[in-house]
C-alpha cells in the first residue's frame, strides 16, 4: 500500500514518557490523535464546505476523545491505565470508520502503547 504523505506521524519522546501520569498519558493521546485524524478531518470538512484552523480540528478531536471516554463508561477527568487502553480501541474502531490510511492507524497506536506501557 502506497504511504499518504499528506498524514502526519505523531511519535512520542522520551521526554513525554518521563514522569508519566494517566492525566499526562490522556493529552498525549489527544495530541496523537489529533495529528493522526487532522487530515482526514480537514478533507470532510472541505467537503461540508466548512473551513477549519487547527484550533477548531483540536476541540473536535477533544470533544471525541472525551465521546470515548464517555462511550467507554469511564471519567475523562480522571484517567486510568486501563480506561486509556478501552479509549485507544474505541478511537482506532473510529479512525477505521472514517477511512483513516490503516499505516496511520497502526503507527499511532503504537505510540499510544508505548505510553501505556510506561504507566
């Protein structure tokens, strides 16, 4: 399969790893979710004719993050270990629906483990 290069990848530091917490843990899966989905976003909005900055795709895709959480029964204030895990497949089960390239998919979901792992 032919790379998207217009998908930006996402990958987690070493500094982001240091001190982690589950809150810590949550903003960084809401940035990589956001630059995992930021293309496909920005397409089905130009379809809808709707403009978007980066600030509006980032609200979007926090308002999705905590659909997740909350589609998941878990507290998005109040993260945990396991509910960033039910979170992650929820997410990965959307970005499919909405025709995200499956390497993207692959590529943030494995940044998001490494965070995972380091809880």
């Amino acid at each position: 399969m032919k790379k998207d290069n217009r998908f930006k990848r996402w990958s987690v530091s070493n500094g982001d790893l240091s001190d982690i917490t589950p809150a810590k843990a949550r903003e960084l899966l809401t940035c990589c979710f956001f630059e995992a989905q930021k293309e496909t976003i920005l397409r089905a909005r130009k379809q809808l004719g709707v403009r978007s900055s980066d600030d509006d795709i980032y609200s979007s895709v926090v308002d999705g993050v905590r659909g997740a959480f909350k589609e998941s029964g878990e507290d998005f204030e109040n993260p945990t270990k396991e509910s960033l895990q039910k979170v992650l497949e929820i997410l990965v089960g959307k970005s499919t629906s909405w025709g995200t390239p499956q390497d993207i998919i692959e590529h943030h979901k494995a940044q998001i483990k490494k965070i995972l792992e380091k809880l």
